[in-house]
C-alpha cells in the first residue's frame, strides 16, 4: 500500500515549510496603537489620551471581595462618585491613593455590572471604554 500522504496530496505543515518559499515578515501589530483615533467626547481635559476606566475584583478573604476602579480622568470628583456608588448600591466604598494609578475608588463587594450600568446611565463613559478585569 502506498503512502497516504504522497508529495501530491501533503498537507502544507507536513515538513515542507521553507521549501523554496520565501519567509514573509509579518509587521508587528501594537493593539492599543490606534486607540486614540476615534470621536470620542469623554476624554480626560488636556490630554489626547484615550480613556480606559478600569474595573477589578480582587478576592480578599472566603466569599468576601473588593472591587476597585481606576482611570476615571481628575475632572470628575472621585469622592462625589463614591458617594454616589454608596448611595445606589448599598455597599461601603472609599477613595485610596495607590502608588501607580493615582486615586483608586474601593467598593465592598462585586460591583462590577452595577458600576458598568451606572457609569453608562450617566454618560461618563462608552461600554467600549470599560475594560472588566478579574472573575
């Protein structure tokens, strides 16, 4: 019985990749190199940065978790917001200064949705700018 892969009907992977074929260079691709491109109204004031607000779960301890937002730009009042997160989802919340992000906003629990919601309902942010990070 002859061979089932024959030099006619081999796959391309099957051992014949630079056979005669030149390598072609693929351009690198930056995934956030066009992200400042676009209409977007909710920039941070001064800057042509695009704006990423930042949502994170972290897990403290047994079921108990935190959630964390950042990157809302320093025009909007963080202490106001809270206030307001507070207010709406019944939970406690706090402003913290972190090392690498400025003024973090805490929330207890997993506020992920609801912060999403609210942040849409008033207009401070596009779903497409809310990045959800964590489980």
């Amino acid at each position: 019985m002859a061979d089932a892969w024959s030099s006619e009907n081999r796959p391309p992977s099957a051992g014949r990749f630079h056979q005669g074929k030149a390598i072609q260079n693929l351009h690198s691709f930056h995934p956030f190199a066009d992200a400042s491109k676009g209409d977007d109204l909710l920039l941070p004031a001064g800057t042509g940065d695009y704006l990423h607000i930042i949502i994170q779960i972290q897990q403290r301890n047994d079921r108990k978790t935190l959630t964390t937002v950042h990157g809302i730009a320093d025009d909007f009042d963080k202490k106001k917001l809270v206030k307001a997160f507070k207010k709406k989802f019944a939970c406690n919340g706090s402003v913290i200064e972190h090392p690498d992000y400025g003024k973090v906003i805490q929330l207890q629990g997993d506020q992920c949705k609801n912060i999403c919601q609210f942040l849409i309902e008033i207009v401070l942010a596009k779903d497409s700018q809310l990045k959800v990070h964590g489980f």
